[in-house]
C-alpha cells in the first residue's frame, strides 16, 4: 500500500517526513520545484506502508466569476451577486505534482491545518486527486505539533474529513467574492467620477472595512482629546536595605497654585508618623493558558513585538518543532496532569533555560506547587492552547524571546495562585 500525505506548507512536510521516517526518510524533487517529494517506510493500522510525503503551499484554488463578467463597463455591478463562480486551480506545477504522485497512490491521507481552512484546502487536494485516481481512500490525520508524540498519534487515529466545515469556508468565500467585487466596482467609479488623479481601485473588503471603522474611531478620539496639566505630591523612603513609596490618597490635583502651597507645607520642618497599619493577604491568580489573541498581547507588552511578527516568528517555531500550533482559540487543556508534567520536565532538563530551577521545583513533590492549568472559556476543537513542545535551548535573538514568554506562560498556567502578603502604612506629618 501506498499512502500519499499532504501537508499544508513544503516546510511542514519536510519536519513531518524527518520525524515519522528518521534516517530512513529520502527525499527527490517533485513536478513544483518548491514542494519536495519525500519516501520512508512506516506501519499504519498494523501493516508496513510506503508513506509518499508532499505539500501545497496554502490554498491550491481559488474562486471566480465568468469570463464575460470582467468588464466594467459592460456588466452592471449587481449582476455580481446572482452570476455563477467556479474555483480554478492557482498552481499549475502543484496540481500536477499532486496528479502524478496521486496516481501510483492507495490512500490520501491530508495532514492541513485543524481548523476550517485546513478542512478547505484538504477538499481542494482531494478534488485534484480524485480527477486522476478516483479509487483512492480518503483520510484525515488531526495534529497540533510537529513532534513525535503528536505526529504518531495522529498517524493512529486517522479518520475523515470534515466537509461541513469546508463548506463553511466555501460560502464565506463567495459571500466575500461578491461583496467585495460589487462595492469595489461600485465605489472605484464613484470617486473616479467626483475626484480627480484616482487611477487605482479602491478596494472594498467585508473584513478591511470594519477594521478600518475602528481604526478612524481611535484616530478621532486622539485628535479630540484635550490634554489637561495635573499635579501630584510623590513621597519615598529609603533606609537600610528597603524603600517604600506612598501613593497619595487624592491621587492628583489641577490647581497649579493649591498643589504648590500643599507641596511647601511638606517641606516644611516637620516629622512623619505612621498613623495606621493595616496587613491583609492577597492572591494573584494564575494565568489561563495561552490562546494566539492572548499571545499577541503579552508579545506587545513585553517584547514590543508587533502582531504579525509575533505570528511570523511563531509560525517559525512551530514549523520547528518546539512550539505547537499558534493560531487557535482554545485555553484550556485537555491534557492530563502526567502529560502536563512531561512538557513541564522539557523545560527542567535543558540548562539553558534560565528557569529551568522553577520548573524543577514545580515537578518536586515534597514542594508542592504543581497545581493543574485554570480551565478557560473557549475551545476551537481544533487545538490545543500554545505551548512548548520541545526544548529551545538552541534557540537565539526574537525567537529565543518568544519561546522564553510562551515557555514561562505555561509554567505559571501549571502553578499555584501567587500569594503575598500586602502591608500599608498610612503616614501624616506633624509640624512644629
């Protein structure tokens, strides 16, 4: 038997073929010089196959109207919403290189991304191997890393595709076909017709225009906003060894001249006393785990990393096999505590980790401080929440940072609530 295994980027499909087939694993080019063929033996539902490893690189079709429609003047722009669309193949080379690898096949296994895209572009795949081989087994490999542990498994527990899901991507597809194809038209002639030097096309997009409405919302808000002075008494203490600042009870005041009379008072010849002191315990909680909205935040705050670098360089990661899948909505696990202790065991083992020592402690009994992840809100069903996979010891400059927040992220989702104790000390001044 032979099973053909399709993966989402030429990057990926290198990774998955060098884990599943080690030293065993040959690669040779295919029919599109940026997609590699790569060949090892492997044993799937108990028999020895000969596993056919290749890649697409994102969506392999796309959607359009008739021919006869592409003229502006000729076609009312309404016409757009009833006239037929069809999908038509991007990547001639790709969809040869899956033909000719189709044809000697015995099974397709897609191993897209899990999420709707993924279920999308694997109907796409098979649409294109079918029309050469329609004997072939149709199979689905469900993962959220490129590691040896997720990989196999996935390799065990093959099933189906989901095509409702497909077909969900296929309507929002044309829904923004025509939408966007209509009013891009529609709004192009508009402002032709009243301004002058307009060449290009204004592009309308279902996705673009919302997005922008929030970004001229924000832009006006700066531009109304008055800023107004303020003022502030800031009082510290430092001695031996600790340094305590007050925050004062009014917060600020507007009055230039009241909060410098207040100020002189202060520097007057007086003494502090400690009028009250109250102590009280307080907890932090711990995190939920990391889902890519949350890891966008923590990126900027931390990092001053931008959205799409953090996606970029996370993407990286994942493709090399320390992270797992970046883009999901999930934040809780499913895992179970052993499992959980196993990743957290990656990152006690590697001293390059500068918190290796933490997540040793977490992993000691006698410390008890593993406490299982805080159960979120949402769950894709597609993956996991973000998480190291593999120790990133080798790793150096914005990844080494990024791996370093996701790692850190999830020793504090798998930790005990922080607790401390809160002291304040209320002081006044008293003037002789």
């Amino acid at each position: 038997m032979v099973y053909l295994n399709v993966a989402e980027k030429p990057s990926v499909a290198r990774e998955m073929s060098r884990t599943l087939g080690g030293r065993s694993c040959q690669s040779r080019p295919g029919v599109s010089q940026y997609n590699q063929v790569y060949e090892f033996r492997a044993r799937v539902a108990g028999a020895e196959v000969q596993m056919v490893v290749t890649s697409v690189s994102g969506h392999l079709m796309e959607l359009e109207f008739p021919a006869e429609t592409k003229n502006w003047r000729a076609t009312s722009d309404a016409v757009l919403f009833d006239q037929p669309v069809r999908k038509i193949v991007k990547d001639a080379a790709i969809e040869k290189n899956l033909m000719q690898e189709a044809r000697n096949a015995t099974h397709l296994v897609c191993w897209l991304d899990c999420d709707r895209e993924g279920e999308n572009i694997s109907y796409e795949v098979i649409q294109v191997c079918l029309s050469v081989n329609p004997r072939l087994r149709v199979l689905r490999a469900r993962f959220s890393s490129l590691t040896q542990r997720d990989l196999q498994g996935a390799l065990n527990t093959l099933g189906a595709p989901d095509e409702k899901s497909s077909l969900a991507v296929d309507a929002r597809q044309e829904i923004d076909l025509r939408i966007g194809s209509v009013f891009t038209r529609w709004q192009t002639k508009l402002l032709r017709e009243r301004f002058q030097g307009i060449q290009k096309i204004v592009s309308y997009g279902p996705c673009q225009f919302p997005t922008l409405g929030f970004v001229v919302s924000r832009y006006w808000e700066h531009k109304g906003f008055t800023p107004e002075q303020f003022h502030f008494i800031s009082l510290e203490h430092k001695t031996d060894g600790s340094f305590v600042k007050f925050k004062w009870a009014r917060d600020r005041i507007y009055d230039l001249t009241s909060a410098a009379l207040m100020y002189q008072r202060c520097c007057e010849d007086g003494q502090l006393k400690i009028k009250k002191v109250t102590r009280k315990s307080k907890s932090k909680w711990r995190p939920v785990p990391l889902a890519t909205v949350e890891l966008q935040k923590l990126a900027a705050r931390h990092l001053r990393f931008g959205s799409e670098k953090t996606m970029r360089i996370a993407e990286t990661l994942y493709q090399e096999t320390v992270l797992s899948y970046p883009r999901t909505e999930t934040d809780l696990f499913t895992m179970t505590d052993g499992e959980l202790q196993n990743l957290i065991k990656i990152q006690a083992t590697d001293d390059n980790h500068t918190w290796a020592p933490y997540a040793s402690n977490l992993l000691n009994p006698a410390a008890n401080k593993y406490q299982r992840p805080r159960v979120g809100r949402h769950d894709d069903k597609a993956h996991p929440p973000i998480h190291p996979t593999k120790s990133g010891g080798h790793l150096t400059g914005d990844k080494k940072l990024l791996y370093e927040l996701v790692s850190r992220h999830f020793l504090a989702c798998c930790s005990k609530d922080a607790l401390a104790d809160e002291v304040c000390l209320i002081p006044f001044l008293v003037f002789f």
